[in-house]
C-alpha cells in the first residue's frame, strides 16, 4: 500500500521535497498545482525517480453549478486547467466537489443541491470536463462529502455509470459522509459496503478521523487520524486488497499533530500484517 500527506515545508526544492516524503515513510504525495511548465517537469521527474506517486491535485470548492453563468462557466474552465495539469504531471487524479445552488464561497449546503436537475448538470458537466481534456493517465473524481454529490456511495456509483466515461472513477473520504451515529457506531460495515460498491474504481482515499463529541444532539465532528472511532481496521484492510494500490492520503492535522498519526497508522498496518511501500525510510 501508499501513504502519503503532507510535509509541512515550505521547501521549493523538488528533491529536497522528495526526502522530506522519504523521512516520513511516504511513498505518495499531493500533486500541487505549478505554474511554470519547467518546475512542473523538474517536480514530477524528482517524484517519479524516487517511486513516490502523484496521488491527486486539487481543484476543491470550484462551484460548477453557481447559479451565475459567468461565474460557473469560469469555474469549469478551472477545472479543465487543472485536470489538464493533472494529466501533465501524471496525478492519479484531480479531485473536485459536485456542484452547489450555494454560491456564497466554497462549496456548501442547498436545499436543491440533490435535486435531479443537478445531478443531470453534474453528470452532463463533468462528461463535458473529461471529454474536453480526454486524459489517459489521471482520473477526474468526487470527493465525498455530506452537503453535495455524492454523499453515499450508492450515488457515487449510479453517477459513474450514468457519467459512462473511463476516466471518470472514485475517491473516498469515509469520515465526510459518517452522517449519523449509526455510521458512526458501524463505520467497519460502512466502510466495507463503500469498498464493496466502489473499490474497483477507487484511485485515491483521504485519511482522517471523527468522533461523536455529544451524545445528547448525536453530533459528529472531525478529528485527525487515530483521534478519533472511524475503524481504521476496516479501512486498511479493504485499501490493502485492492490491486490497483490507491494512495491513503493524511489531511486535516497540523505539525505536533503528525507524528502521532504516523505511529497510530503504521501501527495499525504491521497490527494487521500490511505494508506501506518504502515504510522502512521512515525516520523517527
């Protein structure tokens, strides 16, 4: 298997950047978008060398379904920008969110948001998106989230056939659809079903945590990796059998938080008898 996350480093350096990734037992890592063509190919050539993937590069809260034409049109043309770098730099994929009538910043919650109407746009857009840029080797995906397409992976699933394009797959991030204490309580079983629907198109997966802070109004809230009740046992095991080996990502911590996260996975995985590829350059 993969890990990857970040590094917290201002760094510009491609190979330095690469040994940052190598002293945490990284063999993936987050694909930043870069203007200049020459440091896009000096990044990719030091990554490449050192067998680190390129997991995903991000065109997160990119609204293709701003109720401004204006604005939503530019927004598509965003993410054909960064899909067509994606492809440059060989990303695995180039993650995006499902459109939202919300239009008030990033991406957020609307009554109308799952509404037929805009899962058509959504399904009509994205072939648009691929059929424009037509890569062969990065995968246009969703990231799961509660408040906009998809939030289960039954939808996911149906929008992957109705999309009907090869270069259109999955990326999972179990804890942003964990809605309820039910998932919550059962999230191993969630996430076998999420595995079970999906795994096969799978390309790359987030790595966090969340717990149910208030049992009186059943609230669920984020946490980082191994702080929290999502059952990594699960998790990891589903990822390990997949034999096109998507990257685990680790998001949403901070520095001091890091370490802590690095020995609650690895632990986990030798717990279980899985690998994480270049696990042994891991320093500390």
């Amino acid at each position: 298997m993969r890990l990857g996350g970040p590094v917290f480093s201002n760094v510009r350096d491609p190979r330095e950047l690469v040994r940052l990734h190598q002293r945490l037992g990284f063999s993936a890592a987050y694909c930043p978008f870069i203007a200049d063509r020459a440091e896009r190919e000096e990044f990719t050539a030091a990554f490449r060398e050192a067998d680190i993937v390129l997991a995903e590069l991000g065109a997160f809260c990119i609204n293709i379904s701003d109720p401004e034409p204006e604005a939503r049109e530019r927004n598509i043309l965003r993410i054909i920008d960064r899909l067509h770098q994606a492809e440059e730099m060989g990303a695995l994929c180039c993650v995006m969110h499902g459109g939202s009538y919300n239009n008030s910043g990033c991406v957020k919650a609307h009554k109308d948001n799952f509404s037929d109407r805009n899962v058509e746009h959504n399904v009509r857009t994205i072939q648009r998106i691929v059929d424009t840029v037509q890569p062969k080797r990065t995968k246009l995906v969703l990231e799961t989230e509660s408040y906009c397409l998809p939030d289960s992976p039954e939808l996911y699933l149906r929008m992957i056939r109705w999309i009907d394009r090869p270069a259109f797959a999955a990326h999972l991030d179990p804890v942003n659809i964990t809605l309820s204490p039910r998932r919550f309580y059962d999230s191993g079983d969630f996430i076998r079903d999420c595995f079970a629907k999906l795994g096969r198109y799978i390309v790359s997966c987030h790595a966090k945590d969340t717990n149910l802070v208030d049992h009186a109004t059943s609230q669920l809230t984020e946490t980082y990796l191994g702080n929290g009740g999502l059952d990594y046992d699960a998790y990891l095991t589903e990822l390990g059998r997949l034999p096109q080996e998507p990257p685990l990502m680790i998001e949403h911590l901070s520095r001091e938080q890091l370490p802590s996260a690095l020995e609650y996975v690895f632990g986990k995985a030798d717990a279980l008898g899985l690998r994480f590829r270049h696990a042994d350059r891991r320093e500390g």
